[in-house]
C-alpha cells in the first residue's frame, strides 16, 4: 500500500476512489498542480464517506437518547465477529469514568479510554475529536478543573445535542462542544494544551490534513493521546474498500508505519503506538501518543 505521503491523496482515498473509472473525479492532476487534491475535503470520495458517518453516527445517538444504548442501533457493531465486545463502554474502569454521567460513558463508540493516558493536569485546555456523546470530554472537564477547559468537536448534530444534554446532566461548566470537522478545528492556532479522540481518526477522509491541524492547534509542548485502530501491514484491500466498514474503524486504518509517518510529517514528534487489544482479524486498537516540540 502507498506510504502516506507518497502522493496527494492518502491509500485509503487512493484505494476507494482513485481506481482508473474515478481517476479523473478523485485524482485530478490538475487539482495537484494547484497544491490541491482530487481526495481532499468536498472531493466526492470525502463527502461520501463523512455522510456515510454522519448518518450512521446520528442514529447511534438517536437510539441512546431513546434510551436503547448505543447497542439499540445496528448502525455500529461494537463487538468483533467472537461476539466479544471490542468496543464501546466496557472498555472504561469503573475508576476512570469520574465526572461523566453513566449514560455518556454507555454511548460511547470508542476503541479505548485517552483519558487513561492522557496525564491531564489542572488548568490545562483539552480538545476531543468526533466527541460523540461527551463522556470522554466530561472525564477531561473534571481532571483539568475549573481553572481548565474541554472542548468536543463532533459533526453531526444528533450527537451533538446528547453531548450538551449529559453536560447540563453533569453539571460541568468548564465544557463547550463545537461543531465541525476534525479536518478544519475551529479553534485559533496553539490554543490547546491536548488533543485526544476515540476512534475517530480513522473515519476522516483526509488524515494528513487531521494530523496538520491537531499540530496547528496545539500549543508549543502540547501532546496527542489517542485511541484509534492501527491496520496490520498486510490489510488486504477487500477491506479497506468495503466503505461500510469505516464507522467500524477498520477500512479507514492507518498501518503503525503511515500513521508515525503522518504525524512526523505535520510535525510532531516522540510519536508512540501501543496496541492494547485486537479489533479484527487484520488490525488492532492502540494508544497513539506525540508531542509538538517546544522552541528551544
């Protein structure tokens, strides 16, 4: 598969869309002599799959608003073809949940727990990406206190609205969840001293361009601490290309070379993947750390 920055596009948009018949819609080499891309943000592949999310994300909030639990929907399986439950709430202690009310931590869709690992101080501002129904930020808001701030990022409105309820349930004041896409953060250069997500990564179209703007809004010192699924090396492309499966994590997945390559070139540093269990047959949840240097 292409290395991540071997061309405009990255593999996964190179894999669905830049076949011969989409070549001209998708990789217009016109679009990359303009320092542009055919895959890049609007691209018909991008907009495909981030409906794709958006839907299904939607109606994942709708059925746990309703009551049924993320589980209630079909839309995203949690647990892998054993049946065991690979993601999602039973991934998170009993001691790692303090400040998120049981119900955000039941929504979750995520393949781990960035708040375990994330070292979060007082005082300090955190960012998460695709913040779904707010657990992990209302985990940030109470270790980072009064004197701190959380922010979520999420595009889909439904999720949104469930994030904001289980704040006003929490009672967390030091929150604010904002709308966009995690490939355009609508927060101003170096104003964050984390960015975490769960399990998001994988669903952007554009990840390159993900890993420029967690560089661009985060602070001189600042770290990343995210969950996401790391493909194996030999993913085959039957895989990546059954589009269902990226609000799975899977067809999205970046192998551990592209995606220390992909933080590297946005330029973050000390970058550190750490599997924690296996999500599939060819890929694997992991820690992913990095760090954007201080000036010396």
């Amino acid at each position: 598969m292409a290395e991540l920055t071997s061309a405009c596009c990255p593999p996964e948009a190179q894999t669905c869309c830049c076949a011969p018949a989409a070549t001209d819609a998708c990789c217009d080499p016109a679009g990359h002599a303009e320092g542009g891309c055919g895959c890049a943000e609007g691209s018909p592949v991008d907009a495909d799959i981030r409906e794709t999310v958006r839907q299904r994300y939607a109606a994942a909030a709708r059925a746990a608003a309703s009551g049924q639990g993320c589980c209630g929907s079909s839309t995203v399986a949690l647990t892998d073809r054993a049946g065991t439950q690979v993601f999602g709430d039973a991934l998170y202690d009993a001691g790692e949940i303090e400040g998120a009310p049981v119900d955000a931590v039941a929504a979750s869709l995520g393949c781990g727990v960035p708040t375990a690992v994330a070292d979060l101080h007082a005082g300090e501002t955190v960012l998460d990406l695709g913040s779904g129904a707010g657990a992990d930020v209302l985990i940030s808001a109470r270790r980072v206190g009064p004197t701190g701030r959380a922010y979520g990022l999420d595009m889909t409105d439904e999720m949104l609205e469930l994030a904001r309820a289980n704040a006003a349930a929490a009672g967390a004041e030091n929150v604010e969840f904002l709308k966009g896409y995690i490939e355009d953060i609508p927060l101003p250069d170096a104003s964050v001293d984390v960015v975490i997500s769960n399990c998001v990564i994988n669903l952007a179209g554009d990840k390159s361009r993900v890993f420029a703007e967690v560089a661009r809004v985060l602070r001189p010192g600042g770290r990343v601490a995210v969950s996401d699924v790391v493909a194996d090396a030999d993913m085959d492309e039957a895989t990546r290309a059954d589009v269902a499966l990226w609000t799975g994590c899977i067809a999205g997945a970046l192998t551990r070379e592209e995606f220390t390559h992909g933080l590297a070139a946005a330029g973050l540093t000390d970058v550190e993947i750490i599997e924690t269990h296996r999500v599939h047959e060819r890929a694997a949840a992991a820690i992913v750390r990095a760090t954007k240097a201080a000036p010396r």
